[in-house]
C-alpha cells in the first residue's frame, strides 16, 4: 500500500469508527430476516468496543490486557409479545437461524400489548455518522503499546517514596512536613492505564438509524500504607474522552495524600450535625432521587417520589437538570436505547419535580405521554442559601473548603463504607469516613460512622451545591452541604 492509499485508509476509518459498512449492513440483514420470519415489530443493535490496559504493581509491569467485543442485540416483537436476544455471530446464514429461533421463542411467551417500539417522530434523525457528540479522539488511533506502557510508568511513585525515605533516613534534619516525620510506609502501589473506544449502531423496523462512538482515556491509583501498626488506603482516578484531557502523573500523589490523611483517626460523639459531602462521593446520595424518578419504579409503587410529578417535594436550592447534549462532555448522548431523541430538560428545578424518565413501554402502561427512558448526564446547579439557584451570583470556586468555612462544625464526608436506601420510603443509612471540622477547620480523621435520616427530608435541608463537579465524570455532582443530618458513632 502507497502512501496515499494508507491516507485514504486512515480517512475511511475515520468516518466508519470501528463497525464496518459491512457489519451495519449485517445488522440491517438480522432486522430485516426477524420481520421476514414473522415479527411485526424489530430493532437491532450492533456494539463493538476495544479496551487495552497496563497495570503496574509497585512500580512494575504487572498486566497487560487487551479485550475486543463485537456483539449485536435484537429486540423481538410478534403477535403482541416480546423478547431480546443476543449474538456475536455475524454472518448471513448463523443470523438467520439466530432471527428465526428468536421469533418462535417469543411466539410461545406471554403477550403483552404494551410492547411496541417508539414512534419515528420521537426518535433521533441527527446521529449519523457517531461522531455528532463530540467524544471521540482520533488520537486513539496512533497509540502505541509504547505509549501506553510509558503513560502507565509514568503515574508510578513507589520507587521515588522508597528513594526519598532512604534518603531521609540518612538526614535526621529533614523538614517537619517530610514523609520520614509523618512515620509511615508504603506497603503498596497499584496504578492503570486504560483506554478504550465504543461504537454503536442501533436501528428500528420503523426507520430509525442511529449511531453513537466514543473514545475513553483512564488513569487510577490506589495506594496502602502502614503507620503505627495500622493500614491506610487511599484511591484516585481520572478519565477523559481526550487524551489531551486527562490529569496525567497526578493520581499516584493524590491517592498517597489520601492515604496520609487518614492517619490517627479519632472517635467522634454522634449527634444531628452539618454534613459536608465530597465531590468525589456526592453522587452516592443523587442516585436514590434518580432511581425514585423511573416510571417501573412508580408504577409499581416502589418509589418514595410516586405522587410528585409537578409537586414542589424539595427546598428551592435543589436543581438538578440533565444536560444531555452538550458536545464533548463525558454522558453526552443524542439518543437513548430505544433510539428515541434526547434534550436538556430540568428534572427538579427549584425543588419541583419537572419530569419522570418514561419508556414507551411504560408509558402505554400507565397511559401518561413518554419522555426518556433515563438520564443521560445529570447536573446539580450550584446553589448557596440566600443565593439563586442558576448559580449565577457566585464568584470563583464553590466547594468543600469552602462550605466547611461557612458551616463552621459538622462532619466531611468523603467516603461511603455500605448500606442503603430504601427506595419505597426513601429511608437511608449508609456507612461514611471521613473528617470532623470546627470553626471552618478540619480537626481529625473519623471512621466508622453511619448517618441516617430520609432522601426527601434531607434534600430539603441542602444547604449549598458546589460548582466544583469533577469534569471526568458523567453525573455533574458537585460538593454538597446538608443540615440536620443525623450521625452515630
């Protein structure tokens, strides 16, 4: 191949992804041999992801993985039943046994006259080529193992502590804030690189076509050290859809500042107390109020939000929204798994609820109009008491620091070690590590508590949301402030 043929070539996978016009059409084929054996309705989707990975071990190379997957799934509906299957054959004469064997297996299942697939008017007609969201790097396509191994060895700090400890060992006069004064070791270090690429082509019987590609770059660390008898850990991650984007050489120092910081935890008297939640946690405590918005939830009266559709149910600081397109972030997304359109739209705004996540399914059943089947990529506004909701009046950065100072005492969570909500009452209690702060300064590690209260009474006590919201993840869930909240040693 000349070198003008390798330009074409990269070109055309460029504008392909990594399904194939062939693969799309083979997909289009198993749609079209399902109707031919008899299904009145079909939808197909067609998923093919690469992942590689380099784990390092204190320093070392410790694993290498590499992993392809190829697979499509079919969704059956015939005679007024329903059924999904899947395979990663692809080839005409296994897809048309496959279509074949799929139809009779949903012929001898109950029928359900709610099933049926989306209207076309309510399905995407702008995700054509995948690449509409903005997630995908062609960066991607020139790493090399090279590559991968030196970003992986470069995270690793193992050898510089041992380096640094032997060398402090041999200075009694280092500096008070050394790691020879904090008198710890390091038992462990594991750190990861990752990378990975996700194409999707899904289309309907009804018309719709649709596809979705995205790239993903990843780095965590996890450290263990050992202090006076006892063991600490601490855990950090960073990931990105750009490689351009991701935190490189920093996990590995984060994840040791974690492990250090909880050195010489104390007992705390539990008590109803302010909580200040981390970032990096705060969603632990978003997903019960999501989870109670899905309509299988609130038909099946299994939600503690079934009655609060347009209902004011929270304080007026609490707005969350789901900012669905919003080219190049982390959950973006132009279509759900039925195909059918996403939208920014608030969920709560003000503490109203706005919307439930209604499938096509569901919303037959319940006679209501439909929505989304979920959330794509929800965001808390930023809100601090006696200031408006849209966030508009703060100034600079808005998180945990500085909820800690205005709060004054309370407890700053920044892990959760178990439990639950229930999610027909709403009730909690979860497991929390983390700090106890007083006059707007943190004092002492804490382990081993538990808060417990209600998700509806205890949004309603938000006191402030950040603007601090980690950019690497899908849900947009910054640091948050409660009052009232009830702990137990």
């Amino acid at each position: 191949m000349d070198k003008k043929e390798k330009i074409n070539s990269k070109k055309e996978k460029n504008l392909t992804g990594l399904i194939s016009e062939k693969e799309k059409s083979l997909a289009l084929f198993c749609m079209e041999a399902a109707r031919r054996h008899g299904a009145c309705q079909v939808r197909v989707s067609l998923s093919k992801s690469v992942l590689d990975s380099y784990s390092m071990l204190n320093g070392e190379l410790d694993k290498v993985a590499h992993s392809a997957d190829r697979s499509i799934f079919l969704y059956v509906f015939a005679d007024g039943k329903y059924g999904t299957f899947s395979t990663n054959m692809l080839e005409e004469a296994e897809l048309d046994r496959f279509t074949a064997q799929a139809v009779a297996s949903v012929r001898m299942l109950a029928e359900d006259r709610h099933r049926r697939l989306p209207e076309l008017s309510r399905t995407a007609d702008d995700a054509i080529t995948g690449r509409e969201p903005g997630l995908y790097d062609g960066t991607y396509e020139d790493m090399s193992s090279e590559d991968r191994l030196q970003l992986a060895e470069n995270e690793c700090i193992f050898k510089n502590i041992a380096a640094d400890a032997a060398l402090q060992d041999a200075d009694a006069s280092c500096d008070s804030g050394s790691l020879r004064d904090r008198q710890f070791r390091v038992i462990s270090e594991e750190c990861e690189y990752s990378d990975s690429v996700d194409d999707n082509f899904t289309a309907d019987s009804n018309g719709f076509r649709g596809r979705h590609t995205e790239t993903s770059f990843a780095i965590c660390s996890e450290i263990t050290i050992e202090s006076d008898g006892k063991k600490y850990s601490g855990y950090w991650w960073d990931s990105s859809p750009f490689l351009a984007g991701l935190q490189k050489g920093k996990c590995s120092e984060t994840a040791l500042e974690k492990a250090l910081s909880q050195i010489g935890p104390k007992r705390h008297s539990g008590g109803t107390l302010n909580m200040v939640v981390d970032r990096s946690v705060s969603s632990r405590l978003i997903s019960p109020v999501i989870s109670a918005l899905n309509a299988a939830s609130i038909q099946q009266e299994s939600s503690f939000l079934k009655d609060s559709l347009g209902k004011k149910v929270f304080c007026d600081g609490f707005t969350l929204v789901d900012l669905a397109r919003t080219p190049g972030k982390p959950g973006t997304r132009f279509f759900d798994t039925e195909g059918v359109a996403t939208h920014d739209m608030d969920i709560i705004r003000e503490g109203t609820v706005k919307t439930w996540f209604i499938n096509t399914y569901m919303a037959s059943k319940m006679g209501m109009e439909p929505t989304v089947e979920g959330v794509s990529r929800p965001v808390v506004l930023p809100y601090s008491a006696g200031i408006c909701s849209d966030g508009s009046v703060l100034q600079g950065r808005f998180g945990a620091a500085e909820m800690i100072s205005e709060c004054g005492s309370g407890i700053y969570v920044t892990g959760f070690n178990g439990g639950n909500c229930n999610p027909t009452t709403g009730n909690f209690s979860y497991g929390i590590e983390g700090f106890a702060f007083r006059n707007g300064k943190i004092t002492h590690p804490i382990r081993e508590m538990v808060i417990t209260g209600n998700m509806t009474e205890l949004w309603n006590n938000l006191k402030a949301a950040g603007n601090d919201a980690r950019p690497c993840t899908r849900w947009q869930i910054p640091s948050l402030c409660f009052a009232d909240v009830f702990f137990s040693a």
